[in-house]
C-alpha cells in the first residue's frame, strides 16, 4: 500500500469512526502543521454527505472543518509570537516544512498583510505556515482571527462540495489536487470582488436616499 493511499485508509476510518469531530481534529492538526492532507479530509467528508443524501452535513462538515482550521492556526500563531523562527529551523523538517516555505510565507506577509493571511490559506505550502509570521510580527489577533476563519471556508467547502458532487468517485481528486488550489483562489477572489461591489452599491444607495438638510 503506498504512502498515499494508507494516509486515505486512515484519515477516512478517523472520520468514520467520529463524524464531525474527526473533521475537527484533523483540521487542527493539519493547521498545527501535522502533515494531514485537507484535500483527502475534506472530500471524503462530502462524500459521507452524499451517502446520507445530506446538504445539511456538507455545510455542518465545511463549518467545523474551518473551525478547526482557526483553533489550529492560532495555536500555531503563539508558538510563532513566543519562539518564532527558531521553531521552523530547529523543527521544521519533522512537519515537512521546508525553511525556504517558512521564508516565502514570511515574505508574503511582511509585504501584504491582512491579504497574505486571507488568501494564503487557499495557497499551497503558505496554507498552514502562514501563521507563523502572523505571530512573529504579532499581528491583531481579532483580525487574524476573522481573516483565517473566512479565508478557510472557501476552501473547505469547495472540497467539500467537490466530494459531495463527485459522490463514490470522490478519490479522482486526489489525482487533480494540482488544479484545486488556483481553482479556490479564483473563486475566493471572484466572492471577495462581489461582496465588495454589493457593499459598495448599498452605501452608494444609502447616501442618494439621505434626506436634504
């Protein structure tokens, strides 16, 4: 059995044994930079939504999964704001963090910011790690702590909703994993351009129907 696959074995036995807390546990840890692969968890978790005919347990399933991305991502932002990167050169390899990984992602947020922790938990690599320079440039925790939520929902869903369509055909995923990263960021920014078009349409709206004083 390859490595791959006996991760798949596992990861879906988890969560058939403990549903939506297995989700959350492995999401977790995968954002405690434990080497869990979202992309197995996540569509698996679809799929089980799609065995129960249940859109119900598609968002439920999208929900914990980003819930646990942010417990994960904020124990990881402490051990970057006490021990930072030391951390990464000392432990980094048992987590299959490369340090130049750990040296993008710090980039990425030294030049962007509020952006880098948003659409950086939909990038390959920076997903987990970017919580680290979060911590080390001792970053607003209330904004990161919205930013990683709402960063992580898309991503999840997609996956879900992915597994969820593709139903016991789910695992062909695991063969494009190549293609679902940009694919999220597309859509991530396409939800973000929307939200911000409507919001400024409705306070364009607003000021029009204001009463002359």
């Amino acid at each position: 059995m390859g490595i791959l696959q006996g991760l798949t074995y596992y990861l879906t036995s988890f969560i058939e044994e403990f549903g939506v807390i297995g989700i959350f546990l492995t999401m977790t840890a995968e954002s405690c930079l434990i080497p869990i692969p979202s992309e197995i968890v996540m569509p698996f978790s679809g799929y089980v939504a799609w065995i129960n005919d249940s859109e119900n347990f598609l968002i439920e399933a999208s929900i914990v999964a980003s819930v646990g991305n942010l417990a994960g991502s904020i124990i990881l932002y402490y051990i970057g704001a006490r021990i930072g990167r030391p951390f990464i050169e000392r432990y980094g390899k048992y987590f299959l963090v490369r340090e130049h990984e750990f040296e993008y992602a710090e980039r990425l947020f030294e030049k962007y910011g509020l952006y880098a922790v948003f659409f950086g938990r939909m990038m390959p690599a920076v997903r987990t790690v970017i919580s680290l320079p979060a911590g080390i440039f001792k970053m607003n925790m209330v904004k990161f702590t919205v930013l990683t939520l709402i960063g992580s929902i898309p991503w999840n869903f997609t996956l879900t909703y992915l597994g969820f369509t593709l139903g016991p055909y789910w695992t062909i995923l695991l063969d494009y994993s190549a293609y679902i990263d940009p694919l999220i960021i597309a859509i991530a920014i396409i939800l973000v351009a929307v939200i911000i078009f409507r919001s400024r349409r409705e306070i364009s709206k607003k000021r029009h129907t204001l009463p002359y004083t």
